[in-house]
C-alpha cells in the first residue's frame, strides 16, 4: 500500500503534468489528452501516468510519440512545480480501460440476450415429472 506523502505527490503529479500537456505541450501529433491516473513508487524515484486519448489507433499512436517526445520537459515541469531534492522519472501508459469497459458492456448485453432467451422457453415449459416431484408423508 502506497503511503500518503505517496498519494499526494502522485496526486500533485496529475495535476501538473495534466496543466504542462494543456498548456506547453505544442506538438501536433498531440491528441485529446486525459490524465486518468498517476502511479508513484514508495521512495517517490518512478512515476507512471495513464491517460486515455480520443480517437482510434492512429490518434493514440500519434498522441504516445508526442508524449514520450516531451517527457523531459513535463519532466522538468514536474521538477519545478514539487520541489523534491529527486524528480521522478516518468514513463506514459495507455490506460485501458475504455476497451475494459466496452468489453463489460459486451459481456453485459451477452446475459441479458440470453436470459431473454431462457425467459421466453421458460413461459410455455412444462415439468418433466409430476407436477409436485416432491414426496409427502401420509398423514398419520
């Protein structure tokens, strides 16, 4: 578990690297950037940033050159806005969870077709057996 000196640098860490990418990051190849997460180590030496891009491929692909094409400078960004006596270094990952959601929601509709199905087969069905398959003592 991450400690909470941490969770606040990762937290600062977001924000910043989320203003520098708004604000000085200028390369074209730079799409609709979304910060979603920043992951720090325990003795604050390696921070990675998820995001998320919109677009298809060719836009998420475009968007990881021009990040790791900036990395120094939202690096040195980072560096300025903290204060620590060591900057972190910083690697990007894109973050998946647009494709973990779209994936749930397919498994989702999946069940819900098919307890449609079974609700349908289920009105008309009959039982096997008796209509009580259930054995009840005499009474005495």
């Amino acid at each position: 578990m991450a400690s909470n000196r941490a969770l606040k640098v990762a937290d600062r860490i977001k924000e910043v690297v989320a203003q520098t990418i708004e604000a000085r990051v200028k390369d074209p190849r730079l799409g609709f950037v979304t910060v979603t997460d920043v992951r720090v180590t325990g003795d604050l030496q390696q921070a990675s940033i998820f995001y998320t891009v919109f677009g298809g491929d060719d836009e998420r692909s475009a968007t990881a050159a021009a990040l790791a094409s900036a990395r120094g400078m939202i690096r040195g960004e980072v560096g300025r806005a903290l204060g620590l006596r060591i900057v972190p270094t910083i690697d990007f990952f894109a973050d998946g969870l647009q494709e973990s959601a779209s994936a749930m929601n397919e498994l989702i509709s999946n069940v819900k077709k098919s307890d449609a199905e079974l609700a349908k087969l289920r009105e008309n069905a009959k039982p096997a057996g008796e209509a009580n398959p259930y054995k009840e003592r005499a009474s005495e």
